[in-house]
C-alpha cells in the first residue's frame, strides 16, 4: 500500500498541473462558445466535467 500511496501522490501532482492547464481550456471555451448563452439554456450544470468536482473534494 506504501508503494501504491506514493505513486498516487506523485500522479496526482501531475493531474493537478494538468487540471489547471484543462480548466484554463475550459473556460476559455466557454468564453468563445458563450458563457451566458449555456447558462440560459440550463445546459452548464449537465455539461461541468465530473473530474473538475472530483480534484474540488480532494
């Protein structure tokens, strides 16, 4: 379990540089495609990823 517990620690400071980089992407997507036109829509609480909420609890 030591082994495993350290390569976890070493994926996930890796996972949350990337999760910055994919979060910077996503919102800058959202910026061109039209934040307030998804939020009228009602569509930007089903299309959040699930591993943004995910690294949130961590």
């Amino acid at each position: 379990m030591a082994r495993v517990n350290i390569f976890i620690m070493l994926v996930y400071k890796f996972q949350v540089v990337n999760c910055m980089y994919i979060i910077c992407e996503i919102i800058s997507i959202y910026l061109f495609m039209g934040w307030e036109g998804n939020i009228e829509k009602g569509t930007s609480n089903t299309t959040t990823p699930p591993f943004v909420t995910s690294s949130m609890d961590r």
